[in-house]
C-alpha cells in the first residue's frame, strides 16, 4: 500500500479536499472545468474569507462607536466582504503556487488542483492576477489613507508562504496579514489610525496564532515528516496552554480597545459572548483529533461574528437612546 503522505499526484483528477465543506456547490453544481480554479480561490472553504472579514467589521464597529454614528457603514461592511473573498482567492492561489512542492508530500493538501496536476502553474498565476486586479476597484471606493494602507498589506502577503520554511511561528506572520482589516475598517471612517484600532489589530493577531495553531493541530505528523515549521510543532505538549496565552491576549486587548472607544452593554456583552466561545475552545483542545480541530478552527466564524455583532448593536443602541 502507498505511503499516504507520499503517494503521489494523480494528474487531472477532480480529487475531494478533507478540509472543505462537505456537499459544497462547487463539487455538486459548479461547470467541472471552474471547479480547480474555485478550489484554488478556496471558495468551498469560506471560513478563510469570514477571518479576514471579521477584522474588518471589528474596525468598523469600534469605528462606528467612538464616531457616535448609528451603526457601522453598510457600504464598507459590504465592500470588506467582496474583498476579503477575491483577496483570500488570490493569496490562497499564491500561496499554493509556492507550496506545490510540500503540498504533494502532505496527505491534506497532495489534492488541491497544484499538486494533483488540474491546474498549470500558468494558469494558477493568470487566476492570481484576476482576482487581484478584480480587488483592486474594491479598495479604490475608500479614502486615500485606507487605499495606501491596503496595498501595504501585500507586502505581508507576499511573504507568508516562506514563513514555514524557516519560522517556527508563521502563524505569527499570517496574523498580520489576516488580520489588517482591523486597521481599514478604522480607517475607513477616520482616514487615519488611532490606538482602539492598533489594539483591535493586536487582538485580532493573537487570536489568529490561537486558532491557526488549532488548524495546525490536523498535520503535525505530515509537517515533521516534509520538514514543515508550524505552531502547533513548536508548542506540542504545551499546545492548549499556548493557545489559552493567545486567546487570553486577544481578549485583553480587545476589552482595552473597547474601553478606550467608550462602548456600552453591547459591545461588553458581545465581547462576553467571544470570550467565553475562546474559552469553551481552549477546554476542548487536549487530545483532539484532525476532525475535532476543524471544527474547533471553523468556530471562530461565530466566534468573531460575537464580538462584531455586539460593536454594532452597541452603536444602533446609543443612537436610539440619544
């Protein structure tokens, strides 16, 4: 029997991901020739595009608090959303460009369309560029400080993929890129960047290392064997202590944030709610399996969507109350 983590690709086969959604449309509806393209975007795996966005929303819903406005910007909550999604396609497409190598020696990922040879690395960076270039008109609709401020972010970008080579910590790196839309959300309601947004942005760096050391939790075995560096690697034993310091640290500096912008029983009840959810993680992590650490990985849209949602209720309450 082949070796499962180096057995390997198998050229032109629409081979399933064992981390994606199962049923998904792009398996079941999407045209067969779309479906390599979309997997390369991680359009069936929309818990990469949702931890992007909820910095975002967090920015704007601390933003909308200390403006005294009604409720975060509709416009830019939508904006940040087809954003985040065209420019997590086009970074997971870069990312797997430069993977493909270690991709094809790991059980999870020796089928994305790279490694399992749907896709030519031509055609991967064509797509790249696509949805980039479609990002661009996205980012252009906000002032010129956040504009100048997005594109800073590719710089991060640019780097992430190498971080594993050579960091025992890229998950460090990954934070300051999945995390960058704490800073536009402020700034694109102040054009400039105070201190609640510089804390939001730290929180949402923490909470990234946490939950992405989680995700890691899945390879671990296939990491130590190709050589790949990774949090959950470096932590080992000590992984669910490291990731309660993370989560611990996220809560910290998101209270403080809150604090500084003056929120209100809202905000202090969704932050409860986030924190708490961090919590209930942290006490499931001993001894989980790949299977429960996806789950727990995924968790974190709601988790975040807690804490985005108290920072706009809060805004909507004080407008009422006015």
């Amino acid at each position: 029997m082949p070796d499962p983590v180096h057995a390997g690709p198998v050229p032109g086969r629409d081979v399933p991901l064992p981390d994606a959604l199962k049923d998904h449309w792009v398996d079941t509806r999407a045209p067969r020739a779309s479906r390599p393209f979309l997997k390369l975007a991680r359009i069936e795996r929309p818990i990469g595009w949702w931890l992007i966005l909820l910095p975002c929303w967090w920015g704007a819903g601390l933003a909308a608090i200390a403006a005294g406005r009604p409720y975060p910007d509709p416009w830019h909550c939508l904006l940040f959303l087809f954003g985040a999604i065209l420019m997590r396609g086009a970074g997971c497409t870069f990312n797997d460009i430069i993977d493909r190598k270690l991709d094809a020696e790991v059980a999870r990922t020796r089928g994305r369309p790279l490694p399992s040879g749907q896709v030519s690395v031509t055609a991967a960076l064509l797509f790249m560029i696509a949805q980039a270039l479609l990002a661009l008109p996205i980012l252009l609709q906000f002032n010129r400080f956040t504009v100048v401020l997005g594109l800073a972010s590719l710089v991060i970008v640019a780097i992430y993929p190498f971080m594993k080579r050579i960091t025992n910590l890229p998950q460090f790196v990954l934070g300051l890129a999945f995390s960058w839309g704490a800073l536009l959300g402020w700034s694109a309601v102040f054009g400039r960047l105070d201190a609640p947004a510089y804390l939001a942005y730290a929180a949402a760096i923490a909470w990234t290392v946490g939950y992405d050391t989680i995700y890691a939790m899945q390879d671990i075995e296939d990491d130590a064997i190709v050589g790949i560096k990774s949090s959950a690697r470096y932590f080992g034993e000590h992984t669910r202590e490291a990731v309660g310091l993370c989560f611990a640290l996220t809560a910290l500096l998101s209270g403080t944030a809150i604090w500084l912008v003056g929120g209100g029983a809202f905000a202090w009840l969704g932050f409860a709610a986030f924190a708490a959810h961090l919590a209930w993680q942290v006490s499931r992590i001993e001894g989980a399996g790949a299977a429960l650490a996806l789950r727990l990985f995924r968790s974190n849209q709601y988790a975040g969507l807690l804490l985005a949602a108290g920072f706009a209720l809060d805004a909507v309450a004080r407008n009422l109350l006015a």
